[in-house]
C-alpha cells in the first residue's frame, strides 16, 4: 500500500511538472519566477531541499542568456567556450571545488558531471539551477545572490553566472548537455 501511495504521488508531481513547463509567454514579460507563478512565466521554480515552490525576482535575469533560460529552461550557454571559461573560474571563485573537486567530478560532495546524480533533477539545466541557486538539504548551502547571505543583496551569485557555471559542468559531462 505504501509503495502504491509513493507511486501515484512521484506521478502526480511529475504530471505537475510536465504540465507547468509548457507555457508559451516568457517569464521576462511579467514578474517573478515561482512554482506557483501566475500565468505568463514559462518555467517555474522549486527547491531541491523540500520541493517547495521559491520565487526568483524576474529582473534577476538580466542578459540574453538568462531570459531565454527563463522563457525555455534551456541553457544557452552550454558549449559556449567562452561562458564555459567564465563557468569554470565562478566554480573555483565560490570554492565549489573544495566539495565537487576541480573537475565537478566528486570529492567530499557529489560529482556533478552525471550519468548519475544524487539529485535525479540535475540531469537538467533547470533542475541543476534550482539547486545550485537554494542549495540542498545534502549540505550545501545557496548560492544565489540574496540567499547566500541572508538580507544581502550584493553576496552570492546572479542567474547569468549560475548559466556560466552549469555550462562549465556540462562540458565536463561526457555529451550530457542538460538541454534534452
């Protein structure tokens, strides 16, 4: 009986999440981005700690990338060498290294590079996004600015670099683009 609950419950929620992905209207033309988003915003956000819906200000996304990355979930950057470069030294910047190694391979930390993830929602650009900015019930905290420092808005980092750094990842992941 409990397997059966567990079942219709993981299909309930990836119902619910096939379902919230196919907005047409980007987020960039109105408001926030959350996983209880009024309608207009094409990808939601949920927390990998609790899957609860967080919010990320819309104005957040600032650049080209991160808006189409808001409209589509898509990250543009992947096999960009020059985002990949800017990836790889926000990694090193922020002592990602200390915990996934120098290659996001694993160390104390899990690898980040797949096939297998300790969090089946990083084997997506969206999902590795949401648990890189809120951070993980695993032991890592959030990265993203406003959330790494609690009330400090100048800690932590923006959407367009979280990009650069899942890129950096992807292009040490053997083909797995994150993008499928």
């Amino acid at each position: 009986m409990k397997n059966l609950k567990l079942t219709l419950v993981i299909a309930f929620l990836a119902a619910g999440m096939v379902a919230c992905s196919k907005s047409d209207k980007p987020a960039a033309e109105g408001g926030k981005a959350s996983e209880a988003a009024p309608a207009g915003n094409a990808i939601q956000f949920v927390d990998t700690q609790e899957g609860k819906p967080i919010t990320i200000d819309a104005a957040l996304f600032d650049t080209p990338a991160a808006k189409e990355f808001l409209a589509t979930g898509k990250n543009p950057y992947v096999g960009n060498e020059e985002a990949i470069a800017k990836g790889k030294k926000t990694f090193q910047l922020y002592s990602c290294t200390q915990c996934h190694g120098p290659e996001a391979k694993g160390q104390v930390g899990p690898g980040l590079t797949g096939p297998t993830f300790r969090y089946a929602k990083d084997a997506n650009n969206k999902g590795m996004f949401e648990t890189i900015w809120h951070g993980t019930n695993g032991g890592m905290g959030a990265k993203g600015i406003g959330l790494m420092v609690p009330g400090d808005n100048t800690q932590g980092v923006k959407p367009d670099e979280v990009l650069q750094v899942i890129a950096w990842v992807r292009s040490m992941s053997n083909g797995l683009t994150g993008n499928e």
